[in-house]
C-alpha cells in the first residue's frame, strides 16, 4: 500500500517558523514529483509549491515565494516544506501530494495524504 503521511504542522505565532514534511511509503511514489497544498477554512484548496522527482525543479505560488521552500530527500522519500515568516493568512490544512511532474494543478494529483494542521496566530 502506497501513502503520503504529513507531519509537523502545529500552532505558532506569526513571524514564526514550522517545517512540514511528507513521507512516503511504497516504491509507487520513489521517482513522482511532490507538490503541497493547503486549504484555509471555508475556502478552496489550493497550491503552495512543488517539486520536481530530481529537486531541480520548484514551483512556488506567489503568496509565498520567498518565505516558503521546498526540498526532496529521495534517499528517505520524504519531501519539506520549510515555513518561515509565517502569516495568520497562512492558517489551514497542508496536504502533501505526488505526481510525476510538479503541476500546479490541482487535479493532476491523484496521490494525497491525510493534511497536517497549521495554525498562526497574531
């Protein structure tokens, strides 16, 4: 059985830092392309970053270009998000998800992980 597992995620005050990270199990995810998203209350998921199976490849949405960074550690299959700065605009659930390449696009995903709750405070 293939999964994606997010952990990391927690309460923190804004200007703060969180580093989320997405494991996985099962061969099926070694060579897929990760991407992270998130979904605020009462609004649409949506894309924050993905990266490519290589790492050479990363996509950011504008909202957190320069804040946010993304890695992959193909050797333990996990990929990260570093969160610095962080934002109450920030605040929702994170969702690590796999694809062969780093879409932004929602719907290309078909591999999701259950989400890690991220909450900023003022």
């Amino acid at each position: 059985q293939e999964d994606l597992v997010e952990s990391g995620g927690g309460l923190v005050q804004a200007g703060g830092s969180l580093t989320l990270s997405c494991a996985a199990s099962g061969r099926t995810f070694y060579n897929y392309a990760r991407g992270w998203f998130r979904q605020a209350p009462g609004k649409a998921r949506e894309f924050v970053a993905a990266i490519s199976w290589s790492g050479v490849v990363t996509h950011y949405a504008d909202s957190v270009k320069g804040r946010f960074t993304i890695s992959k550690d193909n050797a333990k299959n996990t990929a990260t998000l570093q969160m610095n700065s962080l934002k109450t605009d920030d605040t929702g659930v994170y969702f690590c998800a796999a694809h062969l390449w780093p879409s932004r696009v929602i719907g290309d995903y078909v591999h999701w992980g259950q989400g890690t709750q991220v909450t900023v405070s003022s």
